[in-house]
C-alpha cells in the first residue's frame, strides 16, 4: 500500500536517519513548516492514518478557548482563526462561552486557566506530562471522545499564557504561515485540505529563559517609517513588534529609546505589552524601568546620586509604581546620562549602595521581596570593569554579559563558579553606533558567526536571558529569526546545520524550489558584508595591484545576477518580500562595492594621466545615484509600506559617526592636457607565486584529537570559506602542546629553505575567560610549537588600535617566524592551547605575499584526497 506523505513521515522517523529524510520530504507537497533542521513536521495537505482535519472539503474545525483564559491567547487564538483563513480561504467559528459540539474541533487553553483543559487532565484524557509546572511549554496532541458531543478535538495546552501562545503560533507556522507576514509581505501558500498527525506534539521548554531583541539606533529609518504610518513608535507599531516577537517564540523586549519613552510616550504600550504576553525592559543604562528620556521630562538637577540622591530614588519609585504587575524585568545599577561612564569619582561602594536602595524601593512598591521581582545588571563596557575590581550584586540578580558591540562575547561565566540563582545573560549587537564605526544600513551578521559565538555563551551557562541589537529590525529578519530559534534550544542546531537552517528559512518565506539557492544567496551576501561592514568601506579597502577589489566586486556580481534570475522566476506575489528579504541586500551591496571599485580605478588612472579617468569618474557619479535608485525602488514596495526604512546612511564614512547624508567619494577628473594619450590602464597582477601557501584552515591533511578534545568544523564562518576550532568549548587549556595534544597537521611541499613566516587568520574572538588572552601554538616539523597570544595589547574599547583593527577588518592576524633547514616536504601544525580559538586561514610566506585585505587566495593542494582523524581521536570532526 502507498503511504501518503505524513504517514511516511512518521514511519520513516522512526525508522531512517534524518538525512535520508529530509531528503525524501523535500520530494513531497508538504507545508513550508518550522525552520529548525529535523523539527518535527505535524501538519500536511493530505491526510495520513488518524489525522486530525483541521481543514478540509470547504469546512474547517470550529475553535474554542475559555473566556477565563489569558486576554493573550484569546487574542492569539483569534490570530489562529486568521491564519487559517489565509491558508484556506475558510473562516472557522471561535467561541470562548460554550464549549463547541462537532465532529472534530480545537481546543485551546492553559493549565490553571482554562476549566475545560483541567477537566481533559483531570479526565486523563489529557497527558501533560513534561508540560504542567514548566515554563512556557506546549503540547498539542488529538484527543479522542474529549467530551459529549465532539469525536475529536486536536487540543493546544499550555503550561503557562506564553506556552499556550506559543502552541498557537507553532501550529500556524506548521500550516504555512510565516511569522514575517506582516513585516516582511511574505505571502502564505493557499491549502485546500490541512491535517494535523496523531500524536503529542511539543518543543519542550526553552533553553534560554528569557529571549528578546532590542530596538535602537532607529533614527532616521525606523523613527521616520513609524512616524509616517503610525504617528511615532506607539502602541500601533508596537503591537506587530509584539505579535512578532510571539511568533518566533521570542518573549522580551528592550523598546526603542532614542528620543523615545515607551512607558510615556503612548500609555496603551505598556498595557497591550503585557496583554500580548512580552516582557519588557528597558536597556542597559536605563534602570528601575525609567528611559533616558523620561529623566529629561521629569528629572531634574544632575544624574548624579552623589548630589542628587532623593530626585533619583524618587524618580525611580515612580518607574516601579509605573510597572505595577506588568510582567518585566528590572534594569539596576548606573551608568552616566546618556549612555556613558559614570564620572571618575564614581566607586564600587557607591555602585552597590544604588543597587541596594534601588532594590529597597522594588520591595517597598512591589509588596514583596525584591528578589522576587526579575532584575539584571549589565556588565556592558565600564561597568565590567567594577565588576572585575569587586562589585557585586545579590545572587538573585541576573548578570547579563555583553559583547563588544561588534559580535564578540567580552566575558563568560567561570567554569566551576558557584552557581547564581539568576544566572547569567548576553547583550548581543547587529547593530551598533559607536566606534570604529557606525554600522546600520545591512545585514553584516553571517549566521555561523552568531552560531559560534552563543554556543560559547550556551556551553559556559549564560542561558538566563539572550537579547540582541536589532537596530530598526528591518533589515536583520534572517538573523533574528536564526537568534530566537538558536536561544529556544541550543542543542537543535549543531554547527553544521546551520546552511540547512537558512535553506528551511528560505523555504518558509519562498517555498521549497528555490530555496537552496536562496539559502546560499543569504549565507554569502551576509559573508561578504561582512568581511567589511559598508560603512567601513572605501577606495582603498581592497587591493587594486592584486587583483583583489575586481575579483570581490565579480563575486558580488555573480551573486547578483543569481538573486535577479531567480526574481523573474517568482511569482509577482512573492516579489515584495523576496526584494525585501534577498535581492534588495544583495543589489545595494554590489552597488556599493562596484562604487567604490570605481572611485579607486578613477584615482590609479588619474595618477597616470590615463585618458579613462573622466568616464570613471562618470561611471562612479552613476554607481552613487543609481544608489539612490535602489532605496527609492525598496521604498516604493507594498504600495509604499516601508517608506523611510533604509534612509539610513551609508556612503562617505570619514569618522564613526554618521555624517548627515550620503556623500559622493571624491573623484578625479582630467583636463585635456593632463592626459596622457599613450598611457595605457594598469592591468592588475594576479596575487600567484611559488613564495608563498595560502590555505584555508579546514583544509587540514589531519586533525589529531585526544581525550575528549575534537576538532570541529565551522563551515562558512569566515571572510574567505569555513574554520576550525576545537570542542568542548569548555574544556581546560593545554597546559604544554606538543606530541600527541589536539593540532591539525597540513603537509606543504616549499620551495625554498631559511626563514618562513606563517600567517594566522583568526576570528576576532575576545579573551571571554579572562585569562592571559586566548592562545594556539604553530611549529614545523618536529620543532617546538611557538605559543602566539591573540589579544597582546588589545582591549575591547575605544581607542585602542589593536581592538579597533580586528573589528573593523573581522580578523585576527597573528605571524610566527620559523627557520628551515632544507626545502621540500614538511608538516605545519596548528596546535590548540586555549579553547574558543577559531582559525580560519594559515598563509606560510617565503617572501612573496603581496598586501592585500583578505589575503592571498587558496593555492594549497592537499597531498591526501580528504581530512581525517587520528585513530586515537574521540568522534569524528563535525559530528559534535
């Protein structure tokens, strides 16, 4: 007999290995589903043995909740009720005063909430076992006989208000709903039939408590859009933030603070906030729920409670009265007004005494110990510093750990550290105003960088609260998305399903028959842009003497004719969201780089007096233009919907802070007799010599493993291909490398004896364990590994060269000398000292390299037809 799609699917999950599967699925008319590899798909078009109809034949399954449940999963529910109809075309009814009768319906309630949920578990038909008690759980399983009058009932319960939400939104992703419907136009795929599959259905509990994203920097883009379709950032705006956060089963929110006050400004947002089901806070140098602006309306004399000790308390109070039981978590401690230092005279004494009558005032207003009231303290910039020097905070405090503002996790809990009852969090960018440079514009956040970095924060025990930079939202969808699943469970995504996440994703958005080719469309313009963030970008970026500005704007081309052929095989109705999502990203970028391409080509031919110089020029003028053109282009999608959102400015960086609009890089143009009619344009020299071997690091000939230390395989993390590192990230350092401790071996053949240089590649990963900085050891041969420090002089803050470089270049380049003896064969050894250390390009040079910005290319040929692993070795690499 042939088994239809969903029964397959089920047998074939127990029975095959998910490759297979998934191999086999994507053969299938199945629905675009979640976007985690290897998620469970419980929702097909066609009916399987036992499935629930929840639409079919022009019916649909009537929905119920309780009217004593949750405001917010009423209000989901009805969001069901609209899902459905856009997949279907079919309205179902929802009551919430009777329960409804029928051959199958949907039940949807909350544990405690919902009288007739409890009166399932109470009638054991119910299971919630690994539901009832946790936090923010669902289950949705088919139910036979739930009650007189209904055959069946496909039940939706949750452990809590977000767990039910959360089951709700899960089943709407599963019949092809996309949580960027509204904020991105993706359209939905018309089902005439949808079955849901017998059985439990459930993602557990999250990893991560508290997941969230951070609205900021939103001048002029998301400040100018929101005021022309809303009339500012208000509760109308933020009500699709909340919907969105909710269904990408994020939880929390730090709201837009530039100019604005999300408790002031509009007095419904707090309110539909928590109605909604969002926590919220307010940001790192915002405490006791009060905003920067909120102080400059109601505040008075200075920010400093030194001076002005009973303003600030009282001030503060009213934060706290503000809050009432809205569910939020409460931001302590004091930096400077406006985001800045506190004065020198600021001490740790006075530090913990804030924090201790801060917690004073929470206990006082709340009615109820301050420790049961959600709080952290954010370790961000100075404020790690007083932390490093002593200060504390009670145990109950969650202390949320920060990045550089540039993707790097500045510290990480210690190993074997008492464990604190409010953990430990992350402060994470994709946005940023600050130095070296402001970068807004893009996305510039490649998803295996962000992969890396938080499995370092997940294996150290930062999974408290995770909550991310976003800037103006759009246009960091793919990232988001990626961070809010990673934080729901961390474990589901191993380093090398990364790329088969961004296919899911795409497929989500697009469906299945492009999505290979979007997915690698998303990966590598994310990867590029990052290799330097286009505010980062000029003329002198890249080299024109080697060859490498043509061959960086060639490959933005390629991407772009790609990006472009597959628009034209869309449908019109998807085409909005693919520009928005995909092509628009991909055509300003290589816009911008050809633009700046140009302007060096201008000025290398004006220096000659070449008679080309004044039609580049002309040509660069255009490129600036045609700049302009695309912005307008994105501006004027879905009927002008996303007016304003990529006003941000991007062309012309002289300093880290913006200049107030776009501005033309200089150019050259020549006077007649300036030209020199015989000089001819200077044909670039290819970057190829036999005095040097460039290689990629995963290119190894071995990777020697020992105890439970393996190498792992990154792939696609870094500027050129993948990397390296090794696992467990958490695993001690090796106190002497050498013999058989955990290295990578590439066998060269050189052409030369004497003094070689070796060349290291190194993800700008900061010293999060802070140790002596994080190190790796290089030798030849059998000669005695070199220890190389990575973060010799560096510290991640302003001003400081080393730190300001490996950013704004997104590497670490480090070089060891070494002597040798004879030419021909050797071994280079690339030996782990430190964990977290992430390799992605060795460069041996005997004199030949050339300047260049991502180095020379690959030339290395390896004398074995594959990577592998020592016999000894532990697993194999990429399998953790």
């Amino acid at each position: 007999m042939l088994l239809k799609p969903i029964q397959l699917y089920l047998y074939m999950r127990r029975k095959w290995q998910l490759p297979m599967l998934l191999a086999l699925l994507a053969t299938l008319p199945t629905l675009a589903g979640p976007t985690v590899p290897g998620a469970e798909v419980y929702v097909s078009s066609q009916k399987g043995k036992g499935g629930f109809t929840l639409a079919a034949g022009g019916k649909t399954a009537a929905l119920y909740a309780s009217n004593s449940d949750w405001p917010g999963v009423l209000r989901a529910a009805k969001d069901l009720q609209t899902d459905i109809n856009r997949v279907t075309k079919l309205t179902p009814t929802f009551t919430t005063d009777k329960a409804p009768a029928g051959k199958e319906v949907v039940l949807i309630g909350t544990l405690g909430k919902s009288p007739l949920i409890d009166g399932l578990v109470k009638a054991k038909k119910l299971d919630v076992a690994g539901v009832a008690g946790k936090w923010e759980t669902f289950v949705l399983q088919v139910v036979e006989k739930p009650m007189p009058g209904v055959d069946r009932a496909l039940v939706i319960a949750g452990s809590d208000k977000r767990g039910t939400i959360f089951g709700i939104y899960d089943l709407s992703q599963q019949i092809g709903v996309s949580p960027w419907h509204w904020w991105a136009d993706v359209p939905t795929p018309q089902q005439q039939a949808l079955y849901v599959a017998p059985g439990r259905h459930t993602q557990g509990e999250p990893k991560v408590k508290y997941r969230g994203i951070f609205l900021n920097d939103e001048a002029p883009a998301l400040s100018g859009w929101a005021k022309e379709k809303f009339g500012g950032i208000n509760s109308k705006m933020y009500v699709h933030v909340f919907e969105l956060i909710l269904r990408l089963k994020g939880n929390y929110l730090w709201p837009a603070m530039w100019g604005n006050a999300f408790n002031d400004d509009d007095k419904q947002s707090p309110v539909l906030a928590d109605e909604y089901g969002v926590v919220m806070g307010t940001s790192h140098h915002e405490p006791m729920v009060r905003s920067q602006q909120e102080w400059k309306r109601f505040g008075s004399g200075p920010w400093n409670y030194q001076t002005n000790e009973k303003i600030l308390q009282d001030f503060w109070r009213q934060g706290i009265k503000n809050m009432g039981t809205k569910e939020s978590i409460v931001t302590m401690g004091m930096r400077g007004d406006g985001d800045e230092p506190m004065s020198e005279g600021s001490n740790i004494a006075l530090l913990e005494k804030i924090v201790a009558d801060q917690r004073r005032i929470i206990a006082e207003e709340t009615g109820k110990p301050a420790e049961q009231t959600p709080q952290l303290w954010a370790l961000y910039k100075e404020v790690q510093d007083y932390y490093d020097k002593g200060m504390r905070v009670p145990d109950d405090v969650t202390l949320l750990l920060c990045d550089d503002n540039w993707g790097n996790i500045r510290k990480l809990p210690k190993q074997g550290e008492k464990p604190r009852s409010g953990g430990y969090g992350i402060y994470y960018h994709f946005d940023y105003v600050g130095g070296p440079r402001n970068y807004k514009w893009l996305n510039t956040n490649p998803l295996p960088r962000i992969w890396e970095q938080m499995h370092l924060a997940h294996e150290y025990g930062a999974n408290q609260i995770w909550i991310v930079n976003v800037g103006d939202l759009k246009p960091m969808e793919l990232p988001i998305s990626f961070f809010l699943d990673y934080a729901w469970n961390p474990d589901k995504i191993k380093a090398d399903q990364v790329a088969a996440y961004t296919q899911r994703w795409a497929s989500q958005q697009f469906g299945e028959k492009h999505a290979t080719d979007i997915a690698d469309i998303l990966a590598k313009y994310a990867k590029y842009n990052a290799r330097r963030k286009p505010e980062l970008l000029d003329a002198n970026t890249y080299s024109l003497a080697t060859g490498e500005w043509a061959t960086v704007v060639s490959d933005y081309q390629r991407l772009l004719e790609r990006a472009e052929a597959i628009n034209q095989k869309l449908p019109p109705t998807v085409r909005d969201a693919y520009y928005q999502l995909v092509l628009h990203p991909v055509q300003a970028s290589a816009n911008l780089n050809e633009l700046y391409y140009t302007v060096a080509q201008n000025r290398e031919a004006a220096k000659a007096g070449h008679s080309t110089t004044n039609a580049l020029a002309d040509k660069a003028k255009a490129l600036f233009e045609k700049d302009v053109e695309i912005k307008n282009r994105y501006h004027a999608l879905a009927g002008g919907k996303w007016n304003h959102m990529m006003d941000q400015t991007h062309i012309g960086y002289t300093y880290w802070q913006q200049p107030p609009v776009d501005k033309m890089p200089e150019v050259v143009t020549l006077t007649p007799d300036k030209i020199v009619a015989a000089a001819e344009p200077t044909v670039p020299a290819p970057h190829v010599s036999d005095k040097f071997i460039s290689i990629e690091a995963e290119q190894f000939t071995r990777a020697v493993n020992a105890g439970s230390i393996t190498w792992q395989h990154l792939p696609d993390l870094g500027r050129t291909a993948g990397a390296v590192t090794t696992f467990p990230v958490t695993a001690a350092p090796t106190a002497a490398p050498g013999g058989a401790s955990p290295h990578l071996e590439y066998e060269l053949t050189l052409t030369q004896a004497g003094p070689v240089t070796v060349q290291a590649y190194l993800s700008p990963t900061l010293d999060f364990m802070a140790s002596q900085g994080l190190r790796y050891a290089v030798s030849f041969d059998d000669e005695a590994p070199q220890i190389i420090n990575l973060h010799t002089g560096m510290v991640a803050d302003n001003g400081n060269r080393p730190w300001e470089q490996a950013v704004a270049q997104n590497i670490i380049l480090k070089t060891s000398t070494h002597t040798l003896a004879k030419p021909g064969k050797h071994v280079l050894k690339l030996w782990r000292v430190d964990p977290g250390v992430v390799v992605q390009k060795l460069v041996v040079d005997l004199g030949g390299v050339k300047p260049s910005y991502l180095g020379p290319p690959e030339n290395f040929s390896k004398s074995t037809p594959a990577p592998k692993a020592t016999k000894a070795s532990k697993g194999s690499v990429g399998q953790r």
